[in-house]
C-alpha cells in the first residue's frame, strides 16, 4: 500500500488543492444524483433537520419564559449563542457525514475499496458523502444569529464580518476533530457506534455558555472533549468585543491542532485497518 | 402462544446485551458525564432565577425529574425503526414474519431481554444513587408501586408509538428522516428535555392530553407526588390517560401495521 502510493506521487507529483477540487466535484455529482432518486427521503429529512431545530428553539422559548437569564445571559445572546453553533455545526453535518458510516464499512469489509486509491483515504471516504439536509440547519442557524445580531445591536464593520468568518470556520474544525475521532474508535472497538452517539448528545451543550461548568468537568469540556469551543469561546470574539478572553484567542490555532490530531489518529486506525486486512 | 415462548425471547435478548458489555460500561459512564452536565446547566438557570421554586419546581425536583427522565429514556429507547429498516433492505424480515408468532409481539418480546437488563443496569442504580443523594426528597411509600405500573404502561405506550414510526417507514423509505422527527417529538412532549410543569398553559393543555406525556411525564409525577398525585384520586386519570393511548396506539399501530405488511417490497435476501 505505501510503496504503491509513493510511486503513484512520484509519478504525479502535483497533487493540489485544484486536483482534489476537481475530484471532490466529481463524486458530489454523483452523491447527489444517487440521493435525488430518493426524492421522498430528502424531503422527509430535510423536514426532520428543521424539526431538531425547531425544538431546540422551543425549549429556549419555555426556558425564558420561566427565567430571565442564565449566568448572567440574556435571551438574546443565548440565541446568538445557539445560531453561532447551528452554523458552526453544518460543516461537519455536510462535509464529514460519511463517519456516520465509517462503522458499518469498516465491520464488513467494504472499507477496504478506499485503500486502494491513489489518493488522500480520508478525504476519499469523507468525500463520498455530502448531506444536502445540513443546509437546512445552516438556513436556521443564520436566521438565528441574524435575529439576535439585531436585537443585541452589533454594528457591522469589515473587521467583525471578519472575525465572524474566522471564528466561524475555527468553531466548526472542533466539532470536526471531536466526530472524526470517534468514528475512528471502531477502527479498534468493535461496534464502537455508541461513542458517536454520546459525542453527538454531548454537543448539545455547545450552545450554552460554558461558563456554567466548573472544576474539572469545565477543563474536560474545553481541553479534552472541546465543545466549549464549538460556540462559547469563538462567539465571545463578536459578544465581548472589548474584553476578549485568551482562550478565544487561542481558538484557531487549537481548532487546527485539535484538527489535524484527530486526522492523525483517523490515518493511524486506517493503517491498522491495512495490517489486519479483512 | 404460551408464556414459556415469549420468556424464551426475552432469556435470548438478556443475553444478546450482556454480550456488549463494553459498550454498556461506557454507555453509563458517558450518562453520568451527560447528568453532571445536566446538572450544572439547571443549577446556573436557578442561581439565576433569584427564587428556590419556579413553577411548584424546586431545583431538587428539577433535578430529580430530568435525572430520572434521562435513566427511563434509557432504558425505554428501542431501535426498532432501525432494526426493521435493516431488516427490511437485507431480506430478514421474511424470516421474521414466517415464524409462528404475531410478528408485533416477537418484536416487543424480543426487546423485554435488553429492557430486563437496561433496567437493572441503568435505572436502578440511577434511582438509587438519587435516593441517596436528595436524601429523602422522593417519597417512599405506595407511590414505589404505581410508579412500576406506570412504567410498564409507558413501556407499551412507547413500543406503540416505535412500531406505527417503524411502519411508516415502509412506506417512505426514510428512515433517519422518519426517526428524527419521532425522537425531537418525544423528548420535547413528554417532558424528558424540560419538565412539562414549566410549559406555558395554554400549550400545556393541549400537550397534556397527548399520549408522549404517557411515557416520561406521568410516571415521574406519580413517583415524586406532584400535582395532586399523592392521592388515588390524583394518580387514577392518570393512569385512564396511559391505559387509554395504550389502548388506541395498540389497536391502531396493529390494524396498520396488517395492512401495511402486504406492501413489503423487500429487494434481494
């Protein structure tokens, strides 16, 4: 496997951002063409989606009908909260929803087909899958933040559209390395589906403030299990402009190690994979 | 039909669960993470309230309901939309609906083994640990008995709802899509992400008399003795409401479920 890989990049030794471009335009074509003929199921699903976020507006509703503010956070900023990581959440919805399956493939075999292409295994396999519905929770995450943008009165100048991007894209690369790094457990557990399962519920709290937490359940959410970065620390970036926190600052750096630790670990359970071959 | 067959699938799925035994340890151990942080979140929301009782609810009460809340949905979450999908697309089901049993009660037999389990494993010591903990703060008496009633009642109310999902599925072939919306439907109506005793009253009328109430919010106010149910005649509309949806849920997931079997298309197997 490896020494075919290295002849294949000696053979080709441009392999840039325009090659896997033009690859990943190929096989979303095909993605989307084989989930067109299930018109039923988008629809259903894209309905689902917006159901989840529906109702995790209500439950705000209810909670600010009955209190007026959470550790010192208004309805308002909760609500930025909750937009900011909607859309923090859609990339690893759209782009990386193929973990999902990583289980199923790996268990049966049919994992094997991705080791023998002459490019990137991750991103071959992640690739495969785009979902469509993610944009749905994009579509009501920024309807959401716009909401609260208003209400709460930030002006809009170049640099906060700035931050916004930035912080945006560094919250997203977290919920990223959380998902990749579970999925890449079944690499070693057998039938390992449930610590998705728990990641994905954990994320739930990512769009409270995580300030709420304390001792050491605050250093594991931030450091170890890192939703705290999924809204709370990047949106403090835009809510708290004059007062920004150090770890805010630290966030993209850590969204991109935290990143490329678990594509190391992904790549480490896909050789592993090789070596036992099945 | 006798008992003896039934307790056989039971024996089989107390079995099949003990056999992911890591996957259960983690599985409680991610729970109680998942309760401390629960518990943090409510304990920041009343800090900031400024008064001990919102609602009739004190933060021992919240706590209690959304804990306990969270073992029931542990032990009450089944997969059978996601078994029968599977089921559905490899072919298995044929095999399922050839064997000499109803094909409903094979699946909710089949299920009791890892309900067995889950409850000894999740929600007991759950219950346990919490009784420990408030010290006193969830009566026991009379209320220990209806509130195993009520569970059994919730158990069946919530297979009914899984098989009419499971069934629609049929028909749609979508499954996540399908799954997705019974889960946010549940967990919002029956009180299991917020107690249903903070919902505004014009919409918790009409949320009262649905039946996902039936599943989280009545077992868990006969326990703890809220509104009204520390009397029989607080706990008996109560349980009329569970029986009730038990009883339309059954009759109408089965006459559906019979009429929907003959439009099985199963591709290969």
């Amino acid at each position: 496997m490896n020494e075919s890989a290295s002849v294949n990049t000696l053979k080709k030794p441009r392999r840039g951002f325009g090659f896997y471009a033009r690859i990943y335009r190929k096989i979303l074509v095909q993605d989307l063409k084989s989930k067109m003929s299930y018109r039923a199921d988008f629809v259903i699903s894209t309905i689902g989606m917006i159901m989840t976020n529906l109702s995790g507006f209500v439950t705000f509703l209810i909670l600010f009908k009955n209190f007026p503010s959470i550790n010192g956070w208004d309805y308002h900023h909760m609500l930025f909260l909750y937009g900011f990581s909607l859309i923090a959440l859609t990339p690893v919805q759209c782009f990386f929803d193929n973990n999902w399956n990583l289980r199923f493939q790996v268990q049966s075999g049919d994992f094997i087909k991705y080791c023998f292409r002459p490019i990137n295994v991750f991103f071959y396999f992640m690739s495969e899958v785009f979902d469509v519905k993610g944009l749905g929770q994009l579509a009501f995450g920024i309807g959401t933040l716009v909401y609260a943008w208003v209400h709460i009165g930030i002006p809009v100048t170049p640099l906060v559209m700035l931050k916004l991007v930035l912080f945006l894209l560094t919250a997203s690369l977290f919920m990223i390395a959380i998902m990749n790094a579970a999925a890449a457990t079944c690499f070693w557990i057998v039938g390992s589906g449930y610590v998705m399962v728990i990641m994905f519920r954990f994320k739930d709290f990512a769009k409270y403030p995580s300030n709420i937490f304390h001792g050491v359940f605050r250093i594991l959410f931030t450091f170890v299990i890192p939703i705290a970065f999924v809204a709370y620390y990047p949106s403090l970036s835009i809510l708290e402009a004059d007062n920004i926190p150090v770890l805010t600052w630290c966030a993209p750096a850590l969204g991109v190690l935290f990143f490329y630790l678990s594509y190391k670990f992904w790549m480490l359970g896909v050789r592993k994979y090789d070596f036992t071959g099945s | 039909m006798n008992l003896r067959k039934r307790l056989a699938l039971t024996r089989a799925g107390i079995m099949e669960s003990l056999q992911y035994r890591l996957g259960t340890a983690v599985t409680l151990f991610a729970n109680l993470i998942y309760l401390v942080l629960v518990y943090f979140l409510w304990r920041a929301i009343y800090d900031s309230a400024g008064t001990d009782v919102v609602n009739g609810m004190t933060f021992t009460d919240t706590m209690i309901y959304l804990i306990l809340a969270t073992a029931l949905f542990n032990f009450l979450e089944m997969f059978v939309v996601w078994d029968m999908s599977r089921s559905i697309q490899s072919g298995k089901i044929i095999l399922d609906l050839l064997k000499p049993m109803k094909f409903r009660s094979y699946t909710f037999w089949s299920y009791s083994g890892s309900h067995v389990v889950l409850f000894t494993l999740t929600f007991i010591p759950t219950f346990v640990v919490v009784m420990i903990v408030t010290n006193g703060a969830i009566p026991m008496g009379i209320n220990l008995l209806y509130f195993a009633i009520a569970t059994v009642i919730a158990l069946v109310v919530n297979f009914s709802m899984e098989m009419i999902v499971a069934t629609i599925c049929l028909y749609t072939e979508s499954t996540w899509g399908i799954n997705i919306v019974k889960e946010t439907i549940v967990l919002l109506l029956s009180g299991a992400s917020i107690p249903l005793a903070f919902f505004p009253d014009g919409f918790k009328t009409v949320v009262d008399y649905l039946p996902f109430r039936a599943v989280y919010d009545i077992p868990l106010t006969i326990l703890l003795e809220k509104n009204g149910a520390d009397t029989i005649e607080g706990i008996l509309p109560m349980f009329g409401l569970q029986l009730a949806w038990a009883l339309i849920l059954t009759v109408a997931g089965t006459l559906f479920w019979n009429h929907a079997v003959r439009k099985i298309t199963v591709n290969g197997g």
